[in-house]
C-alpha cells in the first residue's frame, strides 16, 4: 500500500514538472536576416515579444495576412534592433 502511494506522488510530481515548464507556441526562437518586398507587402500588423515569461528572446513578430489556403496565420520574426526592422515598424505605424 505504501509502494502504491509513493509510486503515485512519484508520477504526479513528474507530471507536474513536465506541465511547468511552459509552452513555446507562441514564441520567436530565432530571427530572420531580411525580408523581400514582396513579402513586406503582406505584412498585416506587428507586436513586441519580450523575454518576460516564457520566452527567451527579444523580438519583432510581424503578422502576415492569412490566405484562405492556410489554417494559422503565418507570422515572421524580426531582430528589433536591426535597422531594416526599426524602418518597418515605422512605416506600419504610420500606415495604421
């Protein structure tokens, strides 16, 4: 009875630490180096990913408009601090 009990809390915990450890769906892993300006053309709106909970890195999520075809939408990941990104994020602001 008590082997069953400790097997029990043993399994529960393991559990629990593997929920804990978060989810990276929705996270930037990486950057990409540029973007085409037919790509550019695309891009629907943009939102700030910072390093706060469970994400690692500093980022610039750029939305693209969905297509029919597609089921999510696609999003593109930015360094913030390149340039080409900062020029971006001006002109999507004032096109909004």
């Amino acid at each position: 009875m008590k082997f069953q009990a400790l097997f029990f809390l043993l399994l529960l915990t393991c559990m629990h630490l593997s929920l804990a450890q978060g989810s990276y769906g929705n996270c930037c892993l990486g950057y990409v180096t540029g973007m085409k300006a037919k790509v550019r053309k695309n891009i629907e709106s943009y939102r700030m990913q910072e390093t706060d909970g469970d994400c690692n890195i500093r980022a610039v999520v750029f939305l693209m408009r969905k297509r029919p075809s597609h089921r999510k939408q696609r999003t593109v990941c930015a360094n913030p601090s390149d340039i080409w990104v900062q020029e971006l994020m001006d002109s999507m602001d004032r096109r909004m």
